[in-house]
C-alpha cells in the first residue's frame, strides 16, 4: 500500500486557522426526500467511527475509510492527501476508484483544489473544475470534474485534506454535501492521526526489536567464548593433572630404583664391614654400625612414604580398595579423628588412572578435613553401582561456605583443591557434588562411570 512507504510527516501545520464550517440550513421537516439522505448519511457517519474505533491497524483503513466517504457523498472517486510542513509538501496516501497514479506527485500549497484547501484551511466545492486543469493535481483529466474538498486537522493545526469527485453528469456538490465532507474530515483525521501513532509505534518496537536481537546476540556471541575458554582452561587443567601424575611416578620410580638401592648397597657395606672386621670390632665400633642401620631403616621408611605419597605402588600391588583402607587407617593414627572406610556393592575392575584418581581424591578430601573441618569423625565410603561407582566422603566438622558448595567450584584465591578434584572427576567422565550445613559438617560425593571393558 502506497502509505507504507511514504515518510511519516513530523508536523502539519499552517500557521492560519480556519473556523469550523457551519452547519448548513436543512429543510428536514419540508423535505422527507431529505431527511432520509441526512438520516442514511449520519447513520454512515456512526457506522464509519465505528470502523475507525475497531480498526487498530490504521493503514488498511485509510483506502477503504475513502471509499466510505465516496459512498456517503456520492462520489465517484476520492482521495487523501497529507502535508508535510518541514518540506512544505502535499502527498497522496490514500485513493478510491482513482484513475491516476500520485505515487510520485508532489504537490505544494496552492497547487489544485488539494494545494488551495490545505493553503486556506477552508472546505472548497469546485463544480467545474476545467479552469485548473493545468495544475499539477489533474495529470490525467477524464470527464470527472466536479471536486469538492475539505482540510484535515488535528490540535487545531492542518495535516492534509479529502477530495471528493464527481463527474458531469452527477449532481453538482452542494453546501450539505460540503457539511458532510466537514463531518466525514473530522473522523478521517482521527483515522490518520491513529494510522501515524501506530506507524511510529511499530516503528519503535521494530528499532526496539532489533536492538534486542542485537543484544542478545552479543550475549550469546560473549557466553559462547566464556564457554569456549572455560573449555580450554578445563583441558589444561586436566592436561596438568595428567603431567602431575606422570611427574610423582617418574620421581616415585627415581627414588625407589635409585635411593632406596643405594640405601641396601649401604647396608651390604656395613654387613661386609662387619664380616672382615670380626672380632676387631669393639663394642663401641658395634654400636656405631648398629646406629648406622637404624638411621638407615629410617631414611628407608621415610623414603617408601614418600614414594606412597608420589605414586601409591599398593595400588598395582593390591588395588584400589585396599589402597585406600591403608591410607584412612594411617590417616586415623596421625590426625586423631574418628575414620572409616566401607564399601558396598560388588568391587569391579577399573582402569589404573581411575584407581589413581579416585585414590588422589580421597586424599585431597581428607587432608581438607584435617586442614579445615576441626571435625572428630570422618567417613568414606565406596558404592559400586552397575557401570559406575559413587565415593562419599563426610565429616561432622564446620562445614564449607555456602559460595564454595556452589556447583561450579571456582579458584578462590589460593585455593585449589575443591576445584582439582572436580576437575580430576570430570576429566574420567565423572563429577563432584558438595553438600555442607554450617556447623553439621560436610558431603563431599564423586561419581565416575566404570567402562567394564576397559582392564585395569
Ligand atoms: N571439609 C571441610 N570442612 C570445612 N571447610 C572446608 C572443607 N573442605 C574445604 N573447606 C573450605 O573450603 C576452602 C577451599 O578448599 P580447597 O581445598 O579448595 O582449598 P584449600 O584447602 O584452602 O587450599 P589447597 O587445597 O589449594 O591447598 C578451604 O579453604 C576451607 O575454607
Ligand atoms: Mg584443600
């Protein structure tokens, strides 16, 4: 429809005014003939306001509004013209039964009967229209030369006008059809008013729209490269945990391979000692050996601890669950707090990694307990569920802060050891969870799906 691409007018204004056009005198009670006709047109009047208030969708109503008013004057054709006052010009918006495309006419004020009732703000009936048919608003002249036209206004300012046309051989318009015109104006400015307000609220929804769209395309274009990063940083970590791993056992294997048989060829040496030596030893001399082999044992002991610690050997050695039941029984007797390990469930086979990882993990959970929960009894507990196994670790101690149960533990200063552990979890398909109550202690639960194909 022609209205969808013209500009929205700012402002219609002239600055003169024009008074209100008087109700003509009619001879009703003389004439039946025409008061029918008043009767026929108020009740096409009413029945066009009507329209109007139904219509919300005011540019399908501007054409058919126009159609209306050719049948409620008799006219053959009609049309709507709008001023535009920034530009100073006269455009077509709507049309009846119109012989001749104004889509690329612009008019002025002035120019035609449109240009003189926009320029004098005053109704105008034209009965012969022959002495202006050089004007501009007549490019295509067909017999249709009566017009009559009437000025739009809304707040007392001019925003366009109606013409109304008919040909030679209708009657011509007279002073009641120009007071019909005035009625029929005064409505199809509302309807022009509203079908502008309308434009310009559909036009900010749909600027509105836009901007939203373009938000929350940023959002997700910036959550996607969150997520993108939290990914690479989670890779890393789990790429560090792995270099970790592999660094303890190399050291482990050092230690065991290098250190602890040095420390035998020592204690041969002593033994070879002792066998040339023989009865030349003195007492003291003995002592002195025997000292010697005590710190020997010792280093050795705390050197297999160590290497316990770098890469638990029990764990290829005896396995998992045994593993663990050693290491909360050590943990029991150097922290004094209450420990047990229990399992249900049939025990099945797991990967070594995820042996490993599970035995780090209680490790880790542990030594937070020691650390932090000032708790006096702790439990573990290993759950073998078909292809997956759940591992609880609770205390009874202070219990975590609320931010640090949240489920995407995140870094919190120095503090890595909630974060690693989900990361370890999540790096064998599993996941951590971390229920606490202030002062009632503390949940920490892991699961890990178990691959039953998969040998250790
Ligand atoms: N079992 C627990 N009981 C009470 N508070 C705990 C417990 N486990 C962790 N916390 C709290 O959560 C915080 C974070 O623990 P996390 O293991 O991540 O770091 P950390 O132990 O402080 O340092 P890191 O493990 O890196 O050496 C701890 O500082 C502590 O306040
Ligand atoms: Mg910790």
């Amino acid at each position: 429809m022609q209205l969808r691409e013209l500009p929205i007018p700012d402002s219609f204004v002239l600055p003169e005014l024009v008074e209100k056009q008087e109700e003509p005198y009619f001879e009703g009670a003389a004439n039946p003939q025409k008061t029918h006709r008043r009767y026929e047109a108020m009740v096409a009047l009413h029945e066009t306001s009507l329209h109007i208030i139904a219509q919300l969708d005011t540019y399908e109503l501007l054409d058919t509004l126009m159609e209306r008013g050719a049948l409620l004057l008799n006219a053959q054709a009609s049309t709507m013209f709008l001023f535009e006052r920034t530009t100073q010009t006269i455009h077509n918006v709507a049309n009846y039964n119109n012989w001749c495309d104004w889509a690329n006419i612009t008019l002025r004020p002035g120019d035609g009967i449109i240009g003189q009732v926009i320029l004098t703000g005053k109704p105008i009936i034209m009965n012969d229209y022959s002495p202006l048919l050089h004007i501009s608003d007549a490019p295509l002249l067909p017999e249709l030369t009566r017009k009559m036209g009437a000025p739009l206004r809304w707040q007392n300012q001019i925003i366009g006008g109606v013409i109304m046309t008919r040909d030679f051989q209708s009657q011509p318009f007279d002073d009641e059809d120009l007071w019909l015109l005035g009625q029929f104006a005064d409505l199809a400015s509302i309807a022009v008013k509203n079908a502008i307000l309308f434009s310009q609220v559909k036009q900010c929804s749909a600027e509105l729209e836009q901007k939203v769209d373009a938000r929350t395309l940023d959002l997700s274009r910036a959550k996607e490269e969150i997520a993108a990063q939290a990914e690479q940083l989670r890779s890393l970590l789990a790429k560090t945990i792995h270099i970790q791993e592999e660094e303890r056992s190399r050291i482990a294997r050092d230690i065991h391979d290098g250190a602890l048989q040095l420390i035998n060829a020592v204690r041969y040496q002593i033994q070879a000692a002792e066998l040339v030596a023989r009865q030349d030893l003195t007492a003291a001399a003995q002592d002195k050996l025997l000292a010697a082999r005590e710190s020997l044992d010792e280093i050795e002991e705390e050197l297999r601890d160590a290497i316990g610690n770098l890469r638990p050997l029990s764990l290829d050695l005896k396995g998992l669950g045994p593993t663990v039941r050693g290491y909360v029984s050590r943990f029991q007797q150097l922290c004094g707090i209450d420990c047990t390990f229990e399992i249900s469930g049939a025990p099945m086979q797991m990967p070594l990694n995820l042996q490993a990882c599970i035995y780090r993990i209680v490790q880790e959970a542990l030594s937070n307990v020691t650390e932090h929960a000032q708790a006096t009894a702790a439990s573990v507990v290993f759950d073998y569920q078909p292809s997956m196994i759940w591992i609880t670790v609770d205390d009874n101690g202070s219990g975590i802060d609320a931010e640090l149960c949240s489920r995407e533990v995140r870094p919190n200063g120095n503090h890595f050891g909630l974060l690693s552990m989900r990361e370890r979890a999540k790096s064998l398909g599993g996941d951590m969870d971390v229920e606490s109550t202030p002062g009632c202690g503390t949940r920490l639960r892991f699961w890990f799906p178990i691959n039953c194909g998969e040998s250790e």
